[in-house]
C-alpha cells in the first residue's frame, strides 16, 4: 500500500459512521471485495520494502543530538500532514522514531520490528511471537500517525501495563516532540479529559469504551458538527467541553485476539442505580432455586445455561401459586428461577469471581484477572451475593451499551498486535475487515514441546504434576504452571506444599503483585503457579544459572477453552532465543470435556483413553475445539444481533 488515507468526516468529532446495507446483496457483496482486498494486502513481500527504506533513512540521519532530532521531526510532522502517511513519509519517520528510541532507552527497533510496525500502520494485525518486543513495536506506527496529526489510542488489556508501557515508552515519543499519557479506571474526571488531549494516549479497552459511552451520554445521539460548532461559538459550557474522547481515529490493540474476540462477548454497559427494591425478589429466586429436585432442570455446562424440565415448571408453578407478582407471571417466574439456577450450577466461586473486602468481584476467564468495575446484570450479581451471604448492592439499570465488536470498528483505522491470531484470522476478517500479517521471529526458537501426559483422574494429575516439578526443581530448572482457575491453583499449591515444595502462587488475588512476581520466574529453582494471566505483558528474564539448567519449563495441567491460550502461556518459555521446554499433564475430568463428557459412549471410552494417552490427548483437543467452535459461534450470533441493532437505530433515527 503506497498510502494510509484517513478520512475525518466529522473534525470535531471524528469516527466511522456505522455502515448502511440496502440489502442483503449489497452487504455480501461489499464483504467479498473486502476479502479480495484483505488478500491483497496482506502479504508480507509488500511489507519487506519499508525495512531497506527506513536503513536508507537512518544512514541520512546520522547521529542527531537531542534537539536536532525534535527539528527533524517537526520536518517530518510537515510532510506527513501535507503528503499524508506514504511508505516514503513513513520510513522517514519510522528512522526518526528509532533514533529517538537508541538515544533515550538505549535499544533499536529490529527489522522484524520496523515490519510489524508497518503493517499495523496500514491497518492490520502484526502476529508477533511472544517475546519479540511488541511494546516496543507499538511506538513505530503510534508516532508516525500521531506526527501525522491524529489521536492516538495504544490500547491495552488492564491498567497496570497501561501505566507501565506509557512510563517506559514516553521518552521516545517526547524526544519527538509527542506528548503521551496514561488513562487509568482511578483517575478523577478533569485528569481523565486532560490526558485525552495528548498526541498517544495509552487506555484499557475497558476504559476507553466506558468513556465512549459517557461520550454518547453527552452528545445524547447528536453528533452533528453544525450543532457542535454553534455551541462552541455561543461560548459557555458546551457539550464539546464535556467531552471525554477527541473522537475515535486510530487505534492500536495490544493483545488484540484477547480484546477483540476473546472479550467480545460481553457487551459494556454503563448503568446508573436502578430505584426499584429487589433484594426480596432475589433471595426468593434463589431460595426457591435451591428447593428444585434434580429432576427439575438440567445443567447444561458446555453451553453454559440452564433448562427447566417439564416437572420443573409444573414445580415452580405448585409453588408460586400464592405468591404475588411476578411469581404469578409465568415468563417472569422461569427467567427468575433459570437465573438463580445458573448462578447455583454455573457461578463458583475462585473460578468466575472471588470475594475481596465483603464484595463479588468478577473474574476475566480468558486472562485470569479480576474486574473490579465490572458486575454481572439482570440481578445476577444480586444473587451471587446473596447465594455468599453478602451486603446486596444497588440493583442496576442501563444507560448506555455497546459491544466491542461495534466500538472498534468506529474507529477510521483499526490495527493490531499479538502472538497468537492464526487461528482467528478468517473472524478477524469477517468482523472487523482486519488482515492477519505473520511476523517472522528476531532469531530462532529453541522451545522443545513434550508429548501430552494423559491421567484418569485429578489426583492421578496432581500427582504428576507434584512429580514432575519435584524432579525439574531438584535439576535447578525454573518451572512455570499454568492453571484455568484460582481454585486449581490453589489445589495444586497444596499439593505441591504437601511434597516438600515451595510454590509462589499467582491469580487473580495478588492482581497487584503480578509483574514484580511473573518476572520472578525465571530465577534458577524457582516454582510459580499461575492462572493464564501468566500469559500476557511481562517478560520473564532467565538467570545464566537457569538457561544453563534448561531454561523455563511450562507446564499446562488444562486445556483451555482456546488453543490460543494454551500457546499465550507455553510463549512464556524460550523466548528471544532462550532455551525452554513446555509440556501438557492433563486428566479425563478436565472441565473441557464437559462439551463430550455427557453421553453413554464419552464415558465407556474412558479406560481406553486412560490406557492409551495419545488418544486421551486427542480427545481432550477435540472437546476444546468443539467449545471453540461454540464460543465462535456465539460471537457470530453477538455480531448479527448488533448489525440488526444498528439497523432498528436507523430507522428510528437514533445513533448508538
């Protein structure tokens, strides 16, 4: 691509206007020339050229001093808004942003880096293998747009590298004349605003749709730039002054597969206090959830809900009968009843939420990490806490709402960054017209995989896992063990203290601890157990002691409901070239057979499994594949429902 072209149809508010299909014809027939050109795009041959120019650019350069370095840059920031964003006006850039990054952390963007760079700067997604400095990367394509006169938003997946990578990165982008600032969940109202101002702004995902939407709540569905312009003129306080965001222009998504599928099922919802009481509603739901018999419903976990048997309504009627609304309300009675079911069955404590200080706090399955701003609605977080013995907060009702899938693809350019989107590629494409470019690594890796061990039993597992690690320990070889959920790593904890072993445990309670802890891991000996929240944003430096032992030694004792999960965490080993080992050490009562564990023949073929591990292991990869296809397909449903949404919206006039 020999130019980036963004247009701002709206100045005062820029973000792409959601899209407007006459007829199912139309749609297709725009997705199959979005494929055509995605395809076109996304080779890397056309990427590799940007490297021997950006060398070419960096000999011209020489070695500027500090302040000439910022004159060259504004020299740049000319030609990039008068030229726009070209692979000349670019290279030239990307060399000023490598000298900035010598000069102030003293490193200097690989060539695998300057074409991760690139292809994010064209608007799609750099598969960098974990370890390969994407933090670094980000700043290449972050500065050049933000040179070239637009917001920027490095978008992240919790605050704490949100805080972590603007500090790092801030020298090399104030060495160009940039400003840039972290935007955090804590930060008061004027703070907030303030530090959208700056040319790259650093946010969660999380928090930046919420401030989105409280964007919506101000403009109230009117975004025309007259109005906004009028009010502007009239002086005062106007709405624009009370904006949060300068639009949604250009974004970059760390993590991307996390943020924009793994996290795309879950609608975000600003909510305001419901005034209506019912805390008494609730603890019926779930007192009479609780007096149901077995045969009154059935557990579905591998979809994740609840069915009422026929016996089960003519139950829940015997015993609503002479209660007042809305037990007496049939629809009402059962979507009350399913809830409080759910939350009985489905709703477990140290896997989907914790308790901290008295209060529920939600639990991220995919990243392990608490939510602490996020609650579950229609009275399900009500009945979480009343099911706990638990002070019921204020019931909530909507303000706001907006899916992830609909956020992102507001903004005029979208690109990201991970390590593991292979498998997504096609979603990626469908959903957010987002090509998939595979990053080459900086040297070769030296990561040696060991066959799946397959047990019967959880026991059986454990007590491999203890054996294991008791013999990798003995050898001085750091070992890194990857859980689905708090309760699993606090079993394997136990286990682990009861054969002599002392482990570092790592989830969603010591949130706060989690970088000083993660980078601990690599020291020779060393033993941490940790949900998949391992998995993401901090490195892990080995000791000479430990890379002469082996290196990191990962063990997975689960599969996860992602294969891409289970790569995120076995990439924390041998990574930049370090030597490392990763290993699987399952059982046939692992949560992700509940997708075939049900039938009559699931259960004959246990011992057979259990005799033959090559075959467990394949089984255990066939239940996760089928909970992946499941998960895509909820996400597809998610997608069709908000492209009819949008559709309602038009026709009565309303925006998001």
């Amino acid at each position: 691509m020999d130019s980036v072209a963004i247009a701002q149809p709206n100045p005062l508010y820029p973000e792409r206007e959601s899209e407007r299909y006459a007829n199912r014809l139309e749609a297709w027939g725009t997705g199959w020339l979005r494929g055509l050109r995605r395809q076109w795009r996304q080779p890397l041959w056309r990427s590799r050229r940007i490297v021997a120019r950006v060398r070419r650019e960096g000999e011209l350069l020489g070695q500027p001093s500090l302040e000439q370095l910022r004159e060259k840059a504004a020299a740049a920031a000319y030609d990039l808004r008068c030229q726009g964003i070209t692979a000349a006006t670019a290279a030239r850039a990307f060399a000023l942003v490598r000298e900035a990054a010598r000069q102030t952390l003293g490193k200097t963007h690989f060539d695998v880096q300057v074409l991760g760079g690139w292809v994010m700067l064209q608007g799609m997604v750099a598969e960098m293998h974990t370890g390969e400095g994407k933090t670094l990367t980000a700043t290449l394509p972050a500065a050049t747009a933000a040179l070239a006169g637009l917001p920027v938003h490095v978008i992240t997946t919790n605050d704490y590298l949100v805080e972590r990578d603007a500090a790092i990165m801030a020298p090399v982008y104030e060495a160009l004349g940039l400003t840039v600032a972290a935007v955090t969940a804590e930060m008061d109202i004027p703070a907030r605003r303030a530090a959208y101002r700056a040319d790259i702004v650093y946010c969660s995902n999380k928090t930046v749709v919420f401030d989105y939407l409280r964007d919506l709540i101000v403009l109230d569905d009117d975004k025309d730039e007259d109005s906004l312009r009028l009010e502007r003129l009239r002086g005062g306080a106007g709405r624009t002054s009370r904006l949060y965001l300068r639009g949604l222009c250009y974004a970059i998504v760390d993590e991307a597969d996390s943020v924009l599928v793994d996290e795309a099922r879950t609608p975000l919802i600003i909510s305001g206090v419901q005034e209506q009481d019912i805390a008494g509603v609730t603890r019926q739901a779930v007192d009479l959830a609780r007096a149901l018999a077995p045969e009154h419903y059935r557990v579905l976990r591998d979809e994740r809900r609840v069915g009422l048997t026929e016996e089960g309504r003519e139950a829940l009627r015997t015993r609503c009968a002479a209660l007042p609304e809305p037990w007496n309300i049939p629809f009402r009675r059962e979507e009350l009843t399913l809830n409080a079911l759910t939350v009985l069955h489905l709703y477990q404590v140290d896997e989907q939420y914790i308790i901290r200080d008295g209060k529920i706090m939600v639990v991220d399955e995919f990243t392990g990490r608490v939510m602490a701003d996020r609650s579950w609605g229609q009275g399900l977080h009500q009945m979480i806490e009343y099911k706990e013995g638990l002070a019921l907060t204020d019931p909530r009702q909507t303000l706001k709402s907006i899916s992830y899938q609909r956020f992102f693809k507001h903004y005029l350019r979208l690109s990201g960054m991970t390590g593991t989107a292979a498998e997504i590629r096609k979603e990626l494409g469908r959903v957010y017209d987002l090509p998939v470019v595979p990053i080459p690594t900086h040297r070769k890796s030296r990561r040696l995989y060991r066959p799946d061990v397959v047990c019967r039993t959880l026991r059986d597992k454990w007590a491999a896992v203890c054996a294991r690690t008791a013999a990798l320990h003995a050898r001085g070889v750091p070992v890194l063990i990857g859980t689905r959920s708090v309760a699993a790593s606090e079993e394997v904890g136990r286990h682990l203290a009861a054969a002599g072993l002392a482990p570092v445990i790592l989830n969603a309670k010591q949130d706060a601890d989690e970088a000083g802890m993660v980078a601990r891991a690599g020291e020779t000996g060393s033993i941490m157990i940790a949900t998949n929240m391992a998995g993401r944003g901090t490195d892990i430096a080995l000791s000479d002691e430990a890379r002469a032992a082996g290196g990191l030694h990962v063990i997975l004792t689960e599969r996860h409901e992602s294969a891409r999960i289970d790569r995120q965490l076995q990439g924390r080993c041998a990574r930049q070239g370090d030597p490392g080992h990763a290993e699987a050490i399952l059982s046939l009562e692992d949560a992700v057979l509940d997708s075939v564990a049900r039938t009559w023949m699931a259960r004959a073929m246990v011992p057979i499994l259990a005799a033959f591990p090559g075959l467990g292991a394949r089984w255990l990869r066939h239940a996760q594949r089928r909970t992946e296809i499941t998960q895509a397909r909820d996400r597809k449903r998610l997608v069709a429902a908000d492209e009819q949404l949008e559709k309602s919206l038009s026709f009565s006039g309303q925006g998001d």
